[in-house]
C-alpha cells in the first residue's frame, strides 16, 4: 500500500510538472490571464500622456495628407483601412493573424503599451474596430478610444504637431481570440433554432437595415435582428466621435429591451459598424456576453440558404 502511495505520489508530481511546462510555453492564453481593456479618455488625458514611454498612440484617419498636415504629438498613423482586403471569397475581411501582428508591429506596438486611438471625419468606427482588433489579438494592456476624437482635441486648444515621431518596432505577439466573435455558421445554427435565446443587433441606417436600399446580393437583416443605428450612442451630428453620456445609452437600452445578461451578437454590413456598439456594451456598459460577427451582411445576404427580412423596424 505504501508503495502504491509512493507511485501515486509520483505520477501526480509529473502531472502538475507537465501542466506548469505547457503553462509557460509562449503564445498561449493562460486561464485567469489579464484580458483586453477598453475604454474612452478626454483630449486632455492624452495631451497630459502623450509623452509616457509605454503610450502609443495610432491616428487611423485613412488620408495621410490628413495626418501629414497635422496631428497629435507621438501619434503614428496607421489608417483603419490597411487591416481589411479580401480574402478569396469576400471583399473587406480582416488579414490573417500573422498580417495583423506584423501591421501593429510596424506601429510601434508592443505588449506591454498602452494603446491610444482616434480618428476624424463623419464616424467614431475605425477607432472602435482597431481597438476591437486588439483585443481579437489578446492584448493584454490596456487599449483606449479618444472621446470625440481628433476635433474634440483640436477644439480643446491642446497641441498638434507636424513632426513624425521616431520609434522602434514593436514586439506584440497576437494570439487569436475567437471567444468575441461569431462564424456564419454559428450564425445559422441560431437562426434556424428557433429555441435560441439571442439578439442580434444591427447598427446599419435604418433604410438599409429595412432592404429599402439596393446594395447587397439581398437587402434587408436578419430576422428578429433589432436596429440600433450607431449614431443614436454618439452625439451626433455635433461630433460623431463623441459618446452620449452612459446613463443616456442604457436608457436607449432599457427602451429596447436589451438586458446585460442578454446573448448579443451586433452585426452590420461589414463588421465596422459593430465595433462601437460591441465596445460600448461590453467593456465600457460590462454586457456579461457581447460577440461581433465579422461577415456581417456582406456574407449574410450571400448564402441563399438563410431567411432574410425586410421592413424597418417600429421602435426606432
């Protein structure tokens, strides 16, 4: 008896000695490890913060005259259009892994920064899906968007400079999160189980969520699917990178029946538009589960097999 104690003892050292050995191999998502932080800062925390050696800041305004002419100090452009291109089947998908890691890479990007994002122009969306595609990544730091964006700071009076910062590359290591995201064909899993519990929430504009539009290989959304244009999380036409205060966006929620313990996929027209609403419900209202699906409605509205639905929704 004592023997076999002995043995047990043993192989159960082994055991835990092997578990530790694969714990510490590079490149895997240990359980319990710190996960991908989202959140908003003002123009003047990142006027105060520009300077600090782990701060990196991406301007992914997509004209580089734009950035040329002027721009935050330390910023390095990087425009949100260089992470998508086709992929064989379908036009604007995100890269492959090593494509990504390399592009952030090129930015200046390492794992341990903390990452600053803005943008300009008629929509907060490009800021919202790099900072998504960080997280898709597993960065492990912190990752936020400016509120209102490069106008708000221009606005504010805080310095811009036309200098182009000089750094190393980076050395952030991508490890593919596939937890914050859903395939197609999960997606038809649900919608032909008619005892699936889940919300789909769609940002598009109302008339192109409706099928009023002829754009897509078939127009409308996908059936139950809620319309919650994106613009009505911002301040609208006042500045589009500026969030409503979020006592304003769960009562929008509340209006809407959308719960935090909901399952909830925001879909769109091609993963873009999501972003705001997935970074918004998950990481800045704490939605317990929030996934994006990527395809969105230029893959959807392809497979001739899924139902698709017309007319706008009453409740916006």
């Amino acid at each position: 008896m004592l023997k076999q104690l002995q043995r047990w003892k043993i192989q159960l050292v082994a055991f835990l000695a092997a578990v530790l050995a694969v714990a510490a191999l590079p490149g895997l998502v240990q359980p319990g490890a710190a996960a991908t932080t989202i959140d908003f800062v003002t123009p003047q925390w990142v006027a105060q913060h520009s300077r600090d050696a782990s701060l990196r800041i991406l301007d992914v305004r997509t004209n580089p005259l734009d950035y040329i002419s002027s721009h935050i100090p330390g910023a390095v452009n990087i425009a949100e259009n260089t992470f998508r291109g086709p992929n064989g089947r379908l036009p604007v998908q995100f890269w492959e892994q090593q494509k990504i890691e390399a592009l952030f890479q090129e930015a200046g990007v390492n794992n341990d920064s903390q990452v600053v994002i803005y943008s300009e122009g008629n929509s907060i969306l490009g800021s919202t899906q790099v900072a998504y595609l960080l997280e898709r990544g597993s960065f492990a730091g912190r990752v936020s968007v400016l509120d209102g964006g490069f106008k708000a700071y221009k606005d504010a009076g805080l310095p811009v400079t036309k200098e182009f910062p000089e750094y190393d590359k980076g050395n952030f290591t991508l490890t593919d999160n596939s937890d914050i995201r859903v395939s197609l064909d999960e997606v038809r899993s649900i919608v032909r189980d008619r005892s699936a519990r889940v919300t789909f929430i769609d940002p598009r504009p109302p008339a192109l969520f409706a099928g009023e539009e002829d754009l897509f290989i078939r127009n409308g959304h996908i059936p139950g699917a809620k319309n919650l244009p994106w613009p009505s999380f911002t301040a609208g036409e006042d500045n589009f990178h500026q969030l409503k205060s979020l006592d304003e966006i769960r009562a929008l929620l509340a209006r809407r029946e959308i719960a935090p313990e909901d399952d909830i996929v925001v879909t769109c027209s091609t993963g873009r538009e999501a972003s705001l609403q997935y970074v918004v419900l998950k990481h800045l209202l704490g939605y317990s589960n929030v996934r994006l699906y990527e395809g969105a409605w230029t893959e959807y509205s392809a497979q001739t097999d899924l139902p698709v639905a017309t007319g706008r929704d009453p409740n916006v």
